[in-house]
C-alpha cells in the first residue's frame, strides 16, 4: 500500500450509505487515486466510472474487489490481462480459484481483508 497510489474499486457505488464508497472515500482521502468501476452509474466521488477493468486507460496499481464471489473470477481475468500487480478481495469476497490463478500470473492476493482496516493497523 506504500508504493501504490491507484486503485481500481470493482463494484463501487455512489451512494454513500454502501460500504465500497465509505471505504473508497477513506482511501481518497489519504491521497490513493480512485478509479471506480461500474457500468451502472457514471462517476462516484469525483471521479469517472468506468464499465469494467478494461476500459480503464490508465495504469492500475491495485484492483479492490467489492463484488459477489460469483463475479471474481472474471475481474480476476481482466486483472491478469491488464498486468495489474496486486488484487484485493474485501471482507467476505472469497474465491479460492481465482485467487490461485491470479496468484499463478504473477498478481499478489489479498483476499477476505478490508483495505481500510489494514491501512488505519499499518500506514495511518
């Protein structure tokens, strides 16, 4: 988390009431670089919502995951196409498959954490 500055939040709402806004809004205000990543709306927190992984045109450092089991290993395929170095799987967001494939494509994994939680115990 010290070296990475961009993370791409897979399943990001605008509605501050949802848990990924709470928690991405966190991170943005300790200087990360959120990118969010939903078709269903066109920006949260300032910032342009993208319909998926692909279709973000810039480097990703790190790809916080806040979707249902069901949809990681596709993230996780987008993830490994586009090269990112670490993917995060937040509280309860558990897919042991894809996690072992990301971790065969050279991707660090972080799975079943909340990012905020071990950035207040680590960094903050």
């Amino acid at each position: 988390m010290k070296r990475s500055r961009t993370i791409a939040v897979v399943g990001l709402s605008n509605s501050p009431f949802r848990p990924s806004h709470g928690v991405s809004a966190y991170m943005q205000s300790h200087r990360y670089r959120i990118i969010p990543v939903n078709p269903h709306i066109d920006e949260a927190l300032g910032e342009k919502s993208y319909p998926s992984l692909l279709d973000v045109p810039e480097k990703i450092d790190i790809v916080n995951i806040f979707r249902r089991p069901e949809y990681v290993e596709q993230i996780v395929d987008q993830a490994i196409q586009l090269k990112v170095p670490v993917i995060w799987m937040q509280e309860s967001v558990i897919h042991e498959k894809a996690a072992e494939k990301a971790r065969n494509a050279g991707i660090f994994v972080i799975m079943d954490r909340c990012i905020l939680k071990e950035h207040r115990a680590r960094i903050a």
